[in-house]
C-alpha cells in the first residue's frame, strides 16, 4: 500500500468538504455549531441515481453546511431512500463519512480510482453537477471519497 495520501496518488487538489452522517439533523446541530459556528439547512431531494451499479431513487435528505476556513463541513440526514450514510449508521454509527475533492473530470478521476481498486457506490446528477461516491475498505476503513464536477 502507498504511503501518498488519495489526493497524492490521484491527483485530487484539497479536500474541500468533509461529511459527517447524523440520525437527526436537529438533535445534532447544537453540538456541530458549537465547533464550527453557524449552519444553514436545507432539504434535498434525489429523483434518480444509480446506488451499487443499479438505478435507485427517489431519495430525501436534510442537509447542513458550515465552514471552517476554506473547508465545508457537512451534516447528512437520510429521511428516505438507499444512501451510502443509510449503511454508514447501521455499521458504524454517526460520525465522518465522506471527504470531498471537486475534479474537473469526473470520468477520467473515477476510472483511475476504479483501476486501483476503489469501488463506486453512489452516482448521480443534475444539469449542473455530477458526483460519485467511492470506497475502498482496505485503503480508508469506512471513509469514502465523493469526487464532485459542477459545470463552470
């Protein structure tokens, strides 16, 4: 295994969000704004993806995002449908679940990933932005990378 961070060896940039999974929004904001400040909240809303190689959807979240610096700190809620945070709570409770990297290529990031191992499970879009969530259990425990293209 290599020693260079995901960044390193595929040559993402910064991280520019990381995730954390809560089972309620609310109950979990005071604790989360009180090491990061302010959070605004908003719904989401998923009409279809594809989740583990199949199609899914729709799904529902509540979201929150704050900053640290130049950092984005996100809050995930589930309120329905298949999502890699649904997973992340059964196995491994509430806490980080995924770190970001915005890409100018998503294709060409995700295959080089895929090459070395990572497995996708979670691909959606809109008409401005695409995202993928990988793992790879043996590299990042049940940490996963969401790599992110918005169109400029």
């Amino acid at each position: 295994m290599s020693n260079q961070s995901v960044a390193e060896e595929f040559g993402l940039g910064p991280i520019d969000q990381v995730s954390f999974v809560v089972r309620d929004l609310a109950a979990a904001l005071p604790a989360y704004e009180a090491l990061f400040g302010a959070f605004e909240v908003r719904p989401a809303h998923l009409e279809t993806y594809t989740y583990r190689g199949r199609p899914a959807g729709p799904a529902s979240l509540k979201l929150a995002f704050g900053r640290s610096g130049d950092l984005e700190i996100e809050l995930v809620e589930v309120v329905s449908g298949e999502f890699p945070q649904v997973e992340h709570l059964q196995r491994h409770g509430e806490g980080l679940q995924h770190v970001r990297y915005k890409v100018e290529d998503l294709d060409a990031a995700q295959a080089r990933m895929v090459g070395a191992g990572f497995t996708p499970v979670i691909e959606g879009r809109s008409d401005a932005v695409r995202f993928s969530y990988l793992e790879h259990p043996d590299k990042l425990g049940h940490t996963m990378i969401e790599l992110l293209w918005y169109a400029e």
